[in-house]
C-alpha cells in the first residue's frame, strides 16, 4: 500500500515537473499571442469579435499546417523550401483531374485527392533521398524542386487561374465549411494535423530517433538509427503536409492558382523559429510551433486591418524572426 501510494505521488511530482515546463517554455508565447491581441484591439475595435476570430483561424490553419511539416524538417536539422510551391501545384494538379474528369463521375474527388498528394510525395521523396544519401545541402536541394514544382504548376492552362466548378461542393467544402454553422472546416483539419505528428514526435520512439538526429548525427547513427529512412519519411511527411494545405488553400481561392503559394514557406519557417525550435536541429516541439503560427498570423490579420503598409509588415515581419533566432542562440549558449 505505501509502495503503490508512493508511486502515485511520484507520477503527481512528475506531471507538476512537466507543467511547470510547459508553463516556462510556452508561457512566454501565449503571452505574446495575449499581448499582440489587445496591442491590434486597440488600432481595430472589431478584430476581437466572434466572426473576425473565425476567420483568423481560418487564414491560419494553412500556414499552421504547412509548419508542422517544417517543424520535423527543421528538428532534424534539414530545411524545405519547396512546399510553397508545391501548394500551387498540388492545387493545379487536383483541380486540372477535376477539369478532365467527366462530369458527375464518381471517383472524381478521390482520383484529384490521389493525383494532387502523390505529387506531394513524389517531391518529398525526391528531396528526403536526395538529402539522406548524398551530401548536398538541403536548402540546395529543396531550392532546386522549388523551382521545378513552381514551373510545373505555371505549366497548367499557361499559367492562368482554373476556376473550381460548383458541382465540386465536397472539395470547396474543404477551404469554406463550416461545422456545426460556425466552426471553419480547415481549422478542424489543422487541428488533426497537429495532434497525428504532435503524438509521433512526442510519445513514440520514431520521435526519439528525430530528436536523435537534429542534436548529433553521428552518435545516432553509431546507435542504430536508421538515418536515411527517417530521413526520406519526414520530407514525405513534410510535402504531404504542404499538399493538404494546398488543397485548402486552392479551395479557399474557388480556383486553382498557378502563382500561388509564393513566400509560404517564409511563413511556415517563421512560424516553427518563433515557437522555439532550434535552427541547428535537436529542439523543438509542435505546441510551439502551432503557437508560433498563431503569431504569425495575428501579425499579418492585425497589421492588414490596421491599415499599415505591407512595406512594413515584411519589416515588421522579419524584426520578429530575427529576434526569435536570437533568443534561440542566447538560450542555446545558456
């Protein structure tokens, strides 16, 4: 019995440590979010109401989603500068297999759904082997797809927007729903995204092993982590991510975009630097990069209604990475 109690107290100490880590490292974010919420309340007296908060998760979850993809990338200590554009071209992809389908057939939107994802996992199987197996750097490598994906994308009906028919209902559903007549159908999306990688990274030993990876390499390898094969499945993660969110955002748009997508990658790394992940690998966790999103997004729904001129939301924009790369090289040398 004092075995069995002592044991329960144990498991309270436990859970009581990981809160108070919790608190220490998201604390500072979630004031942040607090403190930006009531700073733009104050320029615009709407932003706080029920409708203007919907639509802020909504424009979220996009770049939420694509983040979670980068916040394994970046944890292993690799970059993707691809999924940009590989959100126009998952788009163009599945809506060109809606345009070439005949009308009313039912296996339309599960052969766009294939065709726009195996895309996606084409790119990121190309940028994970190519990562793992040579030692080209993978801002080289992911700069190079960027570039074919963005190419490929504009070679869709000569680069001019596909609009998305009306009989695609489930699929503009995707970007425009709304469950329950109030809560955004992407947010529900983001919200499952985070919550499948968030469990691997943080309760399974696949998790361990990118922990692993990002803070030494070598040692990982010497202890029998499979390095290359993790390797290819996180940028396959990654890409596949950026294809969901691709979907999303094309059906927001009710067209296909061959020029969309451009500096979402920017938004995605900004997001996962702000929530704490390390740029040298090893650290990081998904609440943070969520919360980072979150900040993000704030910050460009806050100064856009504020009227600020987009001049200086880039600036304002990259004082805030820049300073979230700083604290990481403070706490790093801590």
């Amino acid at each position: 019995m004092q075995v069995r109690r002592l044991c329960h107290n144990k498991d309270n100490i436990g859970w009581g440590v990981e809160l108070l880590r919790a608190g220490k490292q998201y604390g500072p974010l979630v004031a942040a979010v607090v403190g930006l919420l009531c700073l733009f309340r104050l320029w615009v007296p709407t932003l706080l109401a029920p409708d203007n908060l919907l639509d802020l998760a909504q424009q979220i979850s996009v770049n939420a989603i694509i983040a979670f993809g980068m916040t394994l990338v970046i944890l292993i200590g690799g970059i993707d500068l691809s999924v940009g554009a590989l959100v126009a071209l998952v788009g163009t992809t599945t809506v060109f297999v809606f345009t070439r389908a005949p009308e009313g057939a039912a296996w339309v939107l599960p052969a766009g759904l294939a065709a726009g994802l195996g895309v996606a996992a084409l790119f990121g199987g190309f940028n994970g082997f190519f990562a793992a197996k040579t030692k080209m750097p993978p801002f080289i490598i992911t700069l190079a797809t960027m570039l074919v994906a963005r190419g490929a994308a504009l070679g869709f009906n000569e680069g001019r927007p596909m609009a998305i028919d009306e009989s695609h209902g489930v699929f503009l559903a995707l970007g425009n729903g709304r469950l329950f007549g109030w809560l955004p159908v992407p947010v529900v999306v983001m919200l499952v995204l985070f919550a499948i990688p968030a469990v691997v990274l943080h309760f399974t030993r696949f998790g361990r092993h990118l922990y692993g990876i990002g803070g030494n390499s070598e040692a990982a390898r010497l202890s029998g982590i499979p390095l290359a094969r993790a390797t290819v499945i996180v940028y396959v993660v990654c890409s596949l991510l950026a294809g969901v969110a691709g979907m999303i955002h094309t059906s927001q748009l009710y067209s296909a975009e061959p020029a969309s997508g451009v500096g979402f990658e920017l938004n995605a790394i900004a997001a996962v630097v702000v929530g704490g992940t390390s740029f040298s690998g090893g650290i990081g966790a998904m609440p943070g990069t969520l919360i980072g999103a979150v900040i993000i997004g704030i910050l460009d729904k806050g100064l856009n209604q504020a009227g600020v001129h987009f001049s200086l939301q880039y600036v304002v924009k990259g004082g805030v990475i820049l300073g979230a790369v700083f604290l990481d090289v403070i706490r790093r040398r801590k």
